[in-house]
C-alpha cells in the first residue's frame, strides 16, 4: 500500500471532511467529498457459511429496465460524480457506507444492515443499448450475443442439476414464459404468482373441480396428435402436474409488502422450502419500471423502497423456514444508466450497472468499481466484470457447475463471495 493510500484511508477513518485530497495514479484518483465517520463504518453482520451443494437453491431476481448501478451503489467519495450529475447525485452523507468509496443508496438501509456482496461494473466489452437485445444477453448467457443459443442461462443449469422426471426445476413467476429457463432435459415453467401457483382458480369449489376434470383429460397424451398438438398436451400436463405441487406447499408467510415483487417472493419462498418435488432455480422478473430517463431522483428511491423492503421480509421469510444457508439471491439489471443525467433530471441507457449477491455470501465489494474517468463514447462506464464472470460464479460458486459447461468462454468465478 502506498504512503499516500495510507494518508487516505487514515483521512477516511478520522472523518477529516471534505476538503481532502487523494492522489492515486494521477488522473485516476479523486477527491474526498465527505468522509465517512467512525460511527457510519459498516459493519454488517457476520456471514452464514452455505450448506452442502446438493441442498442448495437459487432465487434471481431480474430488474428489468435499466437499473443505475451509480444510485444503487453510490461512489459517494469521487468528485466527478457530482461534476456528472448535477440534477442526480445523492449526497454523499446520505449513503450507507460500505467501504472507503462506494456506499448503499439511502432506502436501501435494510439491506445495508443485513449485509449483502455487491458487484459493481457488472457487463460486456460490447454493449448494446437495446433492452431487448441486452436481455436476451443476460437471459441465455450470451455476453457478446453471437451464440444465439435455444436454451437460457438458468435453463442449462437447471438441466444440470434437475431430475427429468421432477415436476419442476426451474419456475418463473410471471405472466409469459421466461426465456432463461429455456432447457432441453429437465421441465422448467413460468406461473402465475397471483394465483399461488394453482391452476385454475375459481371461487365455486364444482365450477374448478368440473373445469381440472375438462382440462386433465384434454392433457392426456393421444398417439394420433399432431406433433403441435402433442406438444400443447404436454405444456397442459406439466402445468396441471405443478399446480397439484403448489396446493401442497407450506403456508404463505405474513410481512410482505403489497406489491407486485413481495406477491411474486412470498410465493418464491414457499417454493424453495418445498423438498418434495425437485425445485432448484425460481426467477422473478420484477415488474417494476427501472427506466427512469425523467424525474430519477424520485422514481429510483420509490424502487429502492420497495426492493429493500421485499429483500427483507424474504430474507426474514426464508429464515424462519431454516433456509439462510441453502438459498442465494441474485438481482441483476440488463444494463446501467449513462453517467451524465439528462435535461430531465433523468438518466438514459447506459452500459455496465451493478449486480447484488446475497445469502450465504461475504459482504462487501467484488470486483473493480468502474472507473467515471474512462467513460467509453456515449459516456457508459466501461464494464469491469464481464456477466459470464458474474454467472460463473452462481454456476460453479454456488452449484459446483463447471462454468464451462453453462457459458461460452471459460470465465471464472469471482473469488471469496460464498461464504464456505
């Protein structure tokens, strides 16, 4: 460590206030906006080592639109933050200070407390600033998008680790069908989280018998169908089968928040209690709009609001069950926003954003914040941790799956994130 790092991390931990100066590399380093007090270091709780591989889950949580990695993870220390956003920066004293850098975004202070491994810099060296396309990306794995694979991330890995003849490996809890638990050997679904899983749901106890009684003779397999037609009969069963798993679960938890995403984790815990029927993998795409090119500022804290407080209730939920140690929750955005805000005290689409690991995992920051001095042309940070790095870390990390046999490339996963 250098004399002058020295100096800095002495500055930071005295609480010496803004007017310090932090030389490192020249035109790499930045000045101290607000320093972090003694009392405002974290100090998160200590980490629960994970169980066994063979008893492990995973729970993603997808923040479809753009979610800043800047207003999620602040680098509350760095002046050309502010230079940069002068209609969007949080102030600096605001923050939940993580380390001397970057700090949590001021409703995340549940999350803060709890503790939580963050990835900032999380993308590819080519982005594109398609939502649909950088989706498709991160769904089927696909960093550079020139794969294009038939399968999707989760849906390779569910293949992996599930049983053919599980009801379900992987679940999705939307209203489509989820391109990245696309699989070729396991069954993977997309349900309804507003029905609880069930299939169909009618008040009149006959009208719903009648109607399961229609729709499970229909499913039953004819050697004269059409292949189409064998299909859409199997797709019937598999639902049919699954919504006869979902009356079984355990009871739904209290505490929840009564909003779409604490609806669709409510159902996601009860799932991943559930050690009957084979489940591995539940993906939420939240249904919240993280595309804040206008009014960021409050927008963005209203998400955070509600991400913290879902975060927390099934964290508390998941506890209860006696799943801390089997359960890994992993949120991701497609991209980032641009750095500089816009007119509209907005932010527009940007490249690399930040990536949230929590569970069994060690708090703090892995990887490289991404630096806002070298900014590529549209002024998007550059990305400091490839997706495929971030995925090899929940397939090899997490599941003990060779990330080679998931991902194109041979990436690795991020050392010391799950807490062993």
């Amino acid at each position: 460590m250098s004399a002058n790092e020295v100096k800095r991390r002495r500055l930071l931990q005295a609480g010496l206030g803004a007017g310090a100066v932090a030389a490192i590399g020249g035109a790499a380093g930045y000045r101290l906006l607000s320093a972090a007090p003694a009392q405002r270091l974290w100090h998160p709780p200590a980490p629960v080592r994970a169980a066994a591989i063979d008893r492990r889950r995973l729970l993603v949580i997808e923040m479809a639109g753009g979610s800043d990695g800047l207003s999620m993870t602040v680098p509350y220390a760095d002046s050309r933050y502010r230079d940069l956003r002068r209609r969007t920066a949080i102030a600096a004293e605001q923050v939940h200070v993580i380390d001397d850098r970057l700090g949590l975004h001021p409703r995340l202070a549940q999350l803060a407390a709890s503790g939580v491994s963050v990835v900032p810099g999380v993308g590819t060296a080519k982005p594109d600033l398609s939502h649909f396309e950088m989706l498709h990306r991160w769904q089927t794995g696909d960093p550079e998008g020139t794969a294009r694979t038939d399968t999707g991330f989760l849906g390779r890995l569910c293949d992996h680790l599930g049983d053919p003849g599980a009801p379900a490996v992987g679940v999705a809890l939307g209203a489509g069908p989820s391109p990245a638990l696309a699989c070729e050997r396991v069954t993977t679904l997309s349900v309804d989280h507003g029905t609880e899983g069930l299939f169909p749901v009618f008040e009149d106890d006959n009208i719903r018998d009648a109607w399961l009684a229609a729709q499970r003779a229909m499913a039953h397999p004819d050697r004269a169908d059409a292949p189409t037609f064998a299909t859409a009969r199997s797709g019937s069963a598999a639902a049919l089968r699954f919504s006869d798993v979902a009356a079984t679960l355990s009871p739904a938890a209290d505490g929840y928040p009564d909003s779409d995403l604490g609806i669709q984790l409510r159902l996601a815990a009860r799932l991943l209690a559930d050690d009957n029927h084979g489940l591995r993998i539940v993906h939420v795409p939240m249904g919240a709009d993280f595309d804040t090119h206008t009014a960021h500022p409050d927008r963005y804290a209203d998400l955070m609001t509600d991400l913290d407080d879902c975060l927390a209730a099934v964290r508390r939920d998941l506890a209860a069950r006696g799943l801390t140690d089997r359960v890994l929750i992993a949120a991701y955005s497609e991209f980032g926003r641009r750095v500089p805000d816009n007119d509209s005290a907005g932010l527009d689409h940007g490249a690399a954003g930040t990536a949230l690991l929590l569970g069994p995992t060690n708090p703090g920051v892995f990887g490289e914040p991404p630096s806002l001095r070298n900014l590529d042309a549209d002024d998007n940070l550059r990305a400091t941790v490839d997706m495929a790095e971030f995925y090899a870390t929940i397939a090899e990390g997490w599941f003990g799956v060779p990330a080679t046999d998931v991902l194109p490339g041979t990436p690795r996963p991020l050392p010391g994130v799950i807490a062993v």
